[in-house]
C-alpha cells in the first residue's frame, strides 16, 4: 500500500501540519493525490533538490 495514503489522510484531519515529499518520491505522492476529493486544498511547495512540502488550506 502507498504511504502517502495514511499521511494524507491524517494531513486532512489535522493530526499533521504538513507532508514533506522527496523528489524520488513525488509521482508515488501524486498518484495518491490525484484520487482525493480534497486535492484542491493540498497545496505543494516546492523546496531546495526537487523535494516538496503539502500543507492543507482550510
């Protein structure tokens, strides 16, 4: 199972502040991303090596 799922999921529910994603892990990321009604409120921004950091905007 992808562990962007879980992480997602607690993103959403506010037991985390924030996801930060490795370059090499970015599509695994994505791929869950994608199929979440709420994609619209996870918002990336990208740092340093092609790494990102997702929040979500309440």
């Amino acid at each position: 199972m992808n562990p962007y799922v879980e992480l997602i999921e607690k993103l959403i529910k506010g037991e985390i502040e924030k996801i930060e994603v490795e370059r090499k892990n970015v599509m695994a990321f994505i791929e869950v991303w994608n199929k979440n009604e709420d994609r619209k409120r996870i918002v990336g921004e990208a740092a340093h090596h092609g790494n990102v950091t997702y929040r979500y905007i309440r």
